[in-house]
C-alpha cells in the first residue's frame, strides 16, 4: 500500500467537516480534557437544497438495478477494517459506474481496486482475487453473487465482512438488506465459521458489536453509538452496536450510552466530559429529538459552545433510529447554543451523507 498525503474529512449532510489532523489530544478515557475539534462546520442557509452545493445524491441513477441516491461524482461509502480490528466507513470519490452496486462491492477486495486509495491503518475485508460476479438488487434486497475465492478469508473476519456488505450496501436508498451467493448458489450461513445468514442481513444485525455480557436477548436492546477512532494525528467516526440490558427509551438509552462513553480495551476515544447529563427527558416529535442538557455539554470557546465532535457523535448515533431525522441540542432549556464557529444552533441538524471521507 502506497502511503500518500491525506487528510479524513467529516462530510456532513450540512457541510464538509474537517477532521483535524494537528494538535489533537485525545484521551483514552473520558476527562475534563477535551480533543481539539473539528475546524469547520459549515451550515445549509433555510431554503438551500444540496444540488446548489454539486451534492443532490438524487441526481442520476446508474443503470436498471442502480441505488437510489447514486451520484455523478460518484462519492460512495466503503467499510474498511481499522488497526483496531474494528469496521469502519470511509468515503471515496469512486469512478462513474453503470452499477455503483458492484462497484463500490469491488473496491472491498484485497489488493483490488481500492489498494492505491485505502487510508494507511485500513485494510479491505474480502480476500484478495476474489471476484464479484453480480450485484442484483430486488425489494430492497442486494443479492451479491461471489466468485470461490471469497472463502478465503480468516475466521476472526467473518462478522467483519458481514457488517461491511450489510453497511456498505445499505447505504443506498433502495437497499434494506443483502443476500449472499457463491457461483450463484445462496448462502444461509458463512462458508469458514457458518454464521447464520438466513434470508438476509441487515443494519438491525448491528456494526462492531458489544454484548456488555447481557444473555437475556428478550430483555434487551441494541443502540449504535458513534465514537472517535484515531490513526496517529488523524480521526474518524467508527459506529458501534451495543446490547444494553432493558426496554428503556431508545433515545434515552441512546445517549446513555454516549454518555458511557468507549470500552477501554476498544481503542477508541470520546469528547464528552464525564460530568454531562440530560437535565429532562428527550422529547421526540414528528422526527425531530430535542436534548436538554447541563453546561457541561459545552466545552468550546472557554465553555460557552458545544464541540463539532460531540454534536456529530450525537446526531449520527441518534438518526440510526428508525424515524429521527434530526437532533436539536439545548443547554438548561435555551435553544441558542453555538457552535464552534460561533454560530447559533436555533435549527435541528440533520443526519451526514457520508462520514470520513478520504483525499490524497
């Protein structure tokens, strides 16, 4: 793998966010320290549509089977494996296909397609030459046809090359769950270890997953959290599934879980100061969540704003569930929080398109 310049950039469905790349200290367990933020969110004005920015990912549809929200620029999302072992998305500006299905499956191969582009630190997940025979979606299910060599992979990335089919296609609109096939034959469970694949997997099955011990499955629930993952001076957002025991609230448990922030043995790192708590319960109405923190969820601009890190972990973990499309952030009941920039929050912030996105 050639090691390149590169920065990780944060795409927000908003803006481009900037990952910073220098003087980030970030912490290995939740303190009163912070990591120096992102340097740039930028906000759509009322009335500004993506394709005034070149980013309407409605554009064009590439081909009979092509997902929905395939783009001209084709800037598409693969899941890679980090150092950590954990699966990651990053977002590539991949060639202008007829079947951005396919294509962005083949960027997953070993020293294929994507080996001149992956971030140092990632690895692909499918073995090398193995070949992607056809990517056929139909009601919203990708069925992904393999050449033998994707057998070949290690037992220890069975669940990873899972979770990074199931999220790397599911990114798409038209996309809910992938089916897998070798040389046209339907698989129900995994060639090397036999996990269970059924008819389908999807997004439900969960992405880097913490079991936190729980065995009581009919006495829990599964929230994906987003924490910080770092490559020396470089970070990224990773998604991580947890079981938590209970039927709570799914917004409340949610944030609960940010709040617990990372497991020490995962590597990975947060921004939230371990002294931030909910003030009153979330309120969640026709898909908007408002959160009433205490100040301690500020920790910007000597603590009168609230970090690009932390409002990202926090829109991005609560629009996996299903029906919030956007979160609104108050401090002790006021609704005027800033930004790093300085600018006020007065409106919800919608979910990113693509997360980590990757430039040499």
């Amino acid at each position: 793998m050639r090691k390149k310049q590169r920065r990780i950039v944060f795409i927000s469905l908003l803006t481009g966010l900037l990952i910073g790349t220098s003087g980030c200290g970030l912490l290995t367990e939740k303190t009163n320290n912070e990591i120096d933020p992102p340097q740039e969110v930028n906000y759509l004005e009322d009335g500004e549509s993506l394709d005034e920015n070149g980013e309407d990912k409605d554009a064009m549809a590439h081909g009979k089977d092509a997902p929905a929200g395939a783009t001209d620029a084709q800037q598409l999302q693969v899941y890679l494996i980090d150092e950590n072992g954990l699966v990651v998305p990053q977002t590539m500006n991949l060639p202008l296909s007829q079947e951005p299905a396919k294509e962005v499956v083949e960027h997953l191969v070993k020293d294929g397609k994507v080996s001149n582009m992956i971030p140092n630190g990632m690895r692909a997940v499918l073995p090398a030459g193995t070949e992607v025979l056809d990517v056929n979606i139909d009601q919203g299910i990708a069925v992904v046809d393999f050449s033998e060599e994707f057998k070949e992979y290690a037992p220890e990335d069975e669940q990873k090359i899972l979770q990074s089919l199931t999220y790397t296609l599911t990114q798409f609109d038209n996309v809910s769950a992938v089916k897998i096939r070798i040389n046209g034959i339907d698989q129900k469970v995994m060639p090397v270890n036999q996990t269970p694949i059924g008819d389908s997997v999807s997004r439900s099955d969960g992405i880097n997953i913490e079991t936190n011990g729980v065995v009581d499955v009919t006495g829990s629930q599964t929230v994906t959290v987003y924490f910080i993952g770092q490559n020396g001076k470089e970070y990224y957002y990773v998604p991580v599934t947890r079981v938590v025991s209970g039927k709570d609230n799914l917004v409340k448990t949610t944030v609960d879980e940010l709040l617990n922030g990372p497991a020490l043995q995962s590597g990975l790192l947060t921004d939230f100061r371990n002294t931030v708590e909910l003030v009153s319960a979330p309120v969640e109405e026709d898909g908007v969540v408002t959160l009433n923190f205490n100040e301690a969820i500020l920790s910007e601009q000597s603590n009168t704003a609230i970090s690009d890190a932390v409002l990202n972990s926090l829109v991005l973990s609560l629009t996996e569930i299903a029906g919030v499309d956007k979160v609104l952030v108050k401090v002790d009941g006021k609704s005027e929080v800033m930004n790093e920039e300085g600018k006020k929050l007065t409106e919800p912030v919608s979910r990113p398109v693509n997360v980590n996105k990757v430039e040499f």
